[in-house]
C-alpha cells in the first residue's frame, strides 16, 4: 500500500468499529484530492462521508459540534495551507472546550486531517508547513507520519484519542512511499519519538519528508559522491548519527530525544516550515536548557527559508540532502 | 478618518430599509386576552399584530397564544430573578470580587426564560459571552454561575473558566469569541439529526457577530444539509459600540439567511418571545430544516463592565426603553391588568429572588478558588498528557 491508501484502510477500519464517525470535508465523497477517501461514502453512505462546502473555519466548527455531541468527527482541511481560516476555532474552540468547561464537555472526538508539506512545485499555497503555529495551543495534539504503516497506525490512534488531534499527512508520500501494510486494525502510540538508526556522535531529529532527505544525507556522509567528498572530512565519515522521527509535534516526545542528546551532545533539527519561531526553536530552546553541560556543538536547525514558499525556487526552499549533510559536517567539527 | 468622520451623518440618518412595511412591535405590553383569563385554567390571549415580522415563511406563529397563570406567575419570578442575578454580578465586579471579562444582560431577560418555557430540557442550545441567564434557565445554579464568575470551585466550570464559559449538559456553553459558537451549534444540530433525535439545536448571537463570515458559512452548511438549527439573533441594536445602522448593511438579520426562512420577533413581550419559540422548535423538528429567528431587544447596561454604555447612545434613550419596553414591567402589567394576582403578590416575588440572589451570593464568595493543581487538569483528557507543562513562573513545572 502507498500513504493514501493506507489512510483510505485507517478511515475503513474507523467507520467500520465506530457508528458515530462521519467523514467530511472538501470533496472527500468523491475521494479527495489525494484519493485518501476514496470509494468511503459508496461503501459507508453518504450520511457518513459527505462533501462540505468550501469554508474551512465552518467545517471544523461544525466539526467540533458534532464531536461536543459525544461523535468521533473526521474533517478534512483539504490543503495545510487552508487550516489558517479555522485557526480560531482550532486554537480558541477545540483546544480550550475541556478546560474551559471544567472537563463536562470535550471534543476527544476531533481529528482534523490535511496534506502537509512540499511538493516540489506546490508554490506559496500548497507547500508550506504550519505545524509550528499550533504548538503553543495545549489540548490539541499535531501529529505528522513519515510512511504508510506510521501513517494508518497513528492515524488510528489520533481518531481514538481523547483529545483533539490536527493529523498532517506530508503529500508528496501520498504515492512515493509504499509499505507492506498490515491489514488490521492496529494503532501506533502519540507523543513517542521513533528512534530510526542508533548512534552515538549526533542527534539528527525531523518528521515527516524531510526524513528520507535525512537518510540521503546520511548516506553521502559515510560514503560521499565525488562532486562532494572533498567537503566531508574522512574523520567524520564512520561518525554514528542517531536518526530520530519526532511524530508527534505536540506533546513531544521531550525524554527520548533529551536522552539522545545527552549521548550524543549534538543535535541537529530539520524541518521545512521556516527557521523563525519553527517547531525547532522550541525544541532547541528545550534542549539547550535540559542538556546545557552535555552538549559539543549549538543546536543546529536546517529548515526552510524564512520567506514564502516560492513556487520556481521550492526546491532550494526545502531543506535538501547537501544541506542537511553540510549542517551536520558542520556541526560535528565544531 | 476625517473624511469618514465627515461622511457618517449622511449614512446613519438614512432611513433604515424595511422589508416589512410597518415597523416591528417592540413594546412589552401589548398583548390582549381573547377570553377572561383564569386563574387556574389555560386561557387565550392574542398578540400585536406586529409582534412578527417574516421572511420567506408562509405564515407567522399563531397570534393566539395559549397561557397560565403558573406559566406566568413562574416567568415572571424568573425573569425578576435573572435582574437580580446580574445586578449581583454588577455589584460584584465593581466590588473587584469578579475579574476579567463580565457581559450582562440586563433587560434581554424575555429572551433566555421565554425560550425555556417552549422547549424542553432534550433540546440544546449554544450562545456566546451574554450566557449567565441561559446557564440558569438550562439546568444550572445561581450559586453556579456566580461562583463561576468569582472563579470559585463552586463554579459551574469548577471556577476555571469564568464569565463566558459556563455549560450545563443542555447547554454548550457561552463562547467568548465573536461568532465561533454558530458554526459549533450547526455540527451539534447535525449530531442530533444523526441520531434521529427529535431536538432542536438553538445556535444564538448578537447583532454585532452576525456579521462573521463563519456565521454565513454555517447558515449554508445547515441550509444545505437541513439541519434542525434555529439561528439565533439576539439584537440588541449594538455591537459592542457600534449600533446596527452604523455596522450592517442589512439590519433585518432575520432576512440575513438568504434561503432560511426568517422569523422576527418583538423580544421584549415575553409571549410574543414564548410563541416564537415554540414556533421555532416545531419547525426544526418538523423537518423543515434550518430558521434564522431575530429577537429585537435592547440592553440597559454597556457591552461589558468596561463599558459604560453612553457614550454611543444617550442616556435618555437608555431611560425611554427602561420605562416603556421592559420586560419585566411588561409582564407586570399583563399580570396585575388581567387580575391574575395583585402588585403586593409579585412584590412578594421579588423578595424571594433577591432573597435566593444573596444567598447563592454568599455561598459562592464562601467557596474556595480553584485549587493549584487544577491549573493543569482538563488540559489533555486524564493519562494522555504530555510529560509536563509549565507553571506560573520558571521554577513551577507540573509533572503528570
């Protein structure tokens, strides 16, 4: 199975166990997009899967209404880019319903899905990663997969979590990235860390696409290309970088990465949303505290530039396999 | 601005646009009794003729409204003991016992007890920040509500919400953001349709939020799908400091639906206000689908306590409607005029809700504030958190 078809098998296996799930969103009936709803509302009727109009902050208003009912309530944000309508009614509405009715009523029942993440030709308003704007609104959790096991098991577990969930799927997995996935129901935990490859000299941490530039730029640091070996030291190429998938954004997995970094005393983040005021900074901030003594090196983010998504340019935008390579060259020499 | 400044005269004193010929009945007394009313049978009485105005319905509510003594006799205590209420409140925050924000509604009492009376305790019903009379009438306290305001754990929201955000299991709360909860009361509406439960779902706002764009987009999505959601419009002829003329290119928002029918109701006669809603919860749960109602109503007070509320109006307008459309005096005069009891009798009253007012005064401010831990309880549902959160200052970090 590739990503939108696992994702199309997590929504089955929800509908299926769950009579109060509905699915809703911006042309989900017909199958989306990205064809992760595909064939849902002819198998689960259309009382169940149905098309919204195309009014964002309505949909997950509407949403967190029927989830306040006591539903399992699946919206649709057909792009990333388009969450920043609804912004109001995820920041003010979704995160604070518990603590602001002293827990009578909640919206656990929420999970908002949206493609996420560049494509390479998505431009200002179907590339960017707005992941970062939402880790300061506790009761909300955000979670993003980096494949298609990850992406049902996690998918599972953000619609039966008892808090609201913003679940990011990176797009251009959507079909790059194929899995044998199991066909049961299973769920895979929110708020843990996947450590991906053990090392002992750098903490390299990302989620979502970035993670396969990552694991590029892994390979040409043990064995680099001629056009850049003479820019990787020989020293560093046997270096052992532990490879860590944050998964979920908010809570993060604190402890397994504070772990790793006390290891390793380096630590180099990447994501593709801009450097300013990124899901980096607060992690880098959090570490720098907790691992303040143990660190050999500043924490080093390579992330997007702090400019628009540029539609010619998103390739040089995205933080790619060199630069990843050059940041963490540069940060085991420091 | 300037040139705005010098503009404004010309636009405000155009004469508003009437959909209706004649102007909506806006008086609290006006309504006449078709037989001798009784005082332990129902009896009829039949309202001003314009106590309605419509929009693409065939016919409005039944002018001829079913009544009781009790019915009256328990509206009228009630709305007497929602002033209080709210005076209490007023007191209290000039007092500095309540903080924060505190929005009341002094004089659109008709509105949360007149809606009471028709519906019954399965209907839900949602609204923004002037919330403390409906949390009463939907199954709350007093002492609740007040408690809540003093962020005192007898608060309905276990102190830790405060003024806005006060819910009951029929009530989804108030919603301090302008708008946000119409959208929320059109999902709720589309749940209880989907459990084939013959409810209706109240979604109400004020003139000032009807402007939100989110607020067209639920009327689409309820228009579209026919959901059972009465769209509520309490106008109050301001928004915050703004009246309706001078925010609204429309200010008939009963006809603000496009499609959904409009219901418009003189919100300060407290049958007119009773027969509207029965009216209303008959249509929704008729599968009729969605209705935009508009309360035409006033506030005494300003917008919130920060607000004194005269400088966008004069005070003389202020006086007029206290002394000609009030509610509670108006359903004094039904009362006295059609001999179901005597003055002396609802004076009787009216102690009694002082007296209940201060007494769940008191024991709210004997309640406890919230207890330290609790800052971190009802963040993330029980044994989901994250590791920790932050405190109130660098050292103070909660571990779960």
């Amino acid at each position: 199975m590739n990503t939108y078809q696992s994702i199309r098998d997590a929504l089955s296996h929800a509908l299926v166990r769950d009579d109060t799930a509905v699915i809703f969103g911006e042309d989900v009936a017909f199958g989306g997009v990205f064809r992760c709803t595909m064939g849902l509302a002819e198998e689960f009727g259309r009382e169940r899967v149905f098309n919204t109009p195309l009014s964002e902050q309505g949909i997950v208003g509407f949403g967190i209404g029927i989830a306040a009912m006591g539903h399992t309530s699946i919206a649709e944000i057909q792009f990333a880019d388009y969450i920043y309508p609804a912004f109001d009614q995820i920041v003010n509405e979704a995160a604070k319903f518990r603590y602001r009715s002293g827990g009578q009523y909640h919206v656990g029942g929420l999970t908002i899905r949206t493609p996420t993440m560049s494509v390479g030709h998505g431009g200002l308003y179907h590339s960017q990663s707005p992941e970062g704007f939402f880790m300061g609104a506790a009761g909300v959790k955000v979670v993003i997969p980096r494949s298609p096991i990850q992406a049902k098991g996690l998918l599972l577990a953000s619609i039966r979590d008892p808090n609201p969930v913003i679940f990011m799927e990176p797009k251009i997995l959507y079909r790059s990235a194929v899995e044998q996935v199991p066909i049961d129901d299973f769920e895979l935990p929110i708020g843990r860390a996947d450590v991906l490859i053990a090392g002992s000299d750098l903490t390299l941490l990302t989620w979502g696409t970035p993670l396969y530039h990552c694991e590029t730029a892994l390979h040409m640091l043990a064995s680099p290309p001629p056009q850049v070996s003479r820019h990787v030291p020989e020293s560093l190429r046997g270096a052992k970088v532990e490879l860590i998938d944050l998964r979920t954004i908010l809570p993060w997995d604190v402890e397994t990465v504070v772990e790793s970094v006390n290891r390793t005393g380096r630590l180099v983040i990447v994501h593709e949303a801009g450097l300013t005021a990124g899901a980096g900074a607060e992690i880098a901030a959090t570490v720098q505290k907790k691992c303040f003594l143990k660190l050999d090196a500043p924490v080093k983010r390579i992330t997007g530039w702090d400019t628009p998504v540029p539609l010619q340019y998103e390739k040089f935008y995205i933080p790619d396999a060199i630069r990843i390579l050059d940041g963490i060259v540069e940060t085991l020499i420091y | 601005m300037a040139t705005l400044a010098r503009l404004r005269p010309t636009i405000a004193r155009r004469t508003p646009f009437r959909v209706a010929a004649r102007a909506l009945q806006t008086s609290a007394d006006t309504t006449q009794p078709l037989d001798t009313p009784h005082k332990s049978e129902p009896f009829q009485v039949k309202l001003h003729e314009d106590s309605f105005h419509t929009y693409r319905l065939d016919a409005p509510p039944n002018f001829e409204v079913e009544v009781t003594k009790d019915m009256l006799m328990t509206m009228y205590k009630e709305m007497s003991t929602m002033r209080r209420m709210e005076m209490a409140a007023d007191a209290l925050y000039k007092a500095k016992l309540i903080r924060g924000f505190c929005h009341l509604a002094i004089g659109q009492e008709a509105i949360a007890v007149g809606l009471e009376h028709a519906i019954t305790k399965q209907d839900l019903v949602i609204t923004a920040y002037r919330c403390h009379p409906f949390a009463v009438m939907r199954g709350g306290t007093i002492k609740g509500v007040i408690g809540e305001l003093l962020g005192r754990q007898a608060g309905m929201s276990n102190g830790k919400g405060g003024s806005m955000h006060i819910f009951t299991p029929n009530f989804f709360g108030g919603n301090g953001i302008v708008g946000a909860q119409v959208p929320v009361g059109a999902g709720i509406a589309f749940a209880a349709k989907y459990q084939e439960k013959p409810i209706a779902t109240f979604a109400m706002y004020g003139d000032g939020a009807s402007n939100q764009g989110q607020v067209f987009e639920a009327f689409n999505m309820a228009k579209l799908w026919n959901l059972p959601c009465v769209f509520v419009c309490e106008n109050n002829k301001y928004g915050m400091g703004t009246s309706a003329e001078r925010s609204s290119s429309n200010t008939q928002y009963y006809t603000r639906g496009d499609k959904i029918p409009g219901l418009q109701v003189n919100g300060m006669d407290i049958i007119a206000v009773l027969q509207a809603c029965r009216f209303a919860k008959n249509w929704a749960v008729s599968g009729n689908g969605p209705l935009v109602m508009e309360f035409v109503t006033y506030r005494y007070g300003g917008h919130s306590m920060s607000d004194p509320g005269t400088t966008y109006r004069t005070r003389e307008e202020i006086q007029r409607m206290r002394s000609t459309q009030d509610p509670i005096r108006g359903l004094q005069h039904y009362i006295e005029e059609w001999g179901l009891a005597t003055e002396e009798e609802l004076k009787k009253l009216d102690k009694q809700a002082k007296a209940e007012v201060d007494e769940a005064v008191e024991e709210a401010k004997a309640s406890p504030e919230p207890k330290i831990e609790d800052l971190w309880t009802d963040i993330y549902y029980k044994g989901t958190e994250p590791p920790f959160m932050r405190g109130r200052e660098r050292e103070e970090v909660h571990y779960y």
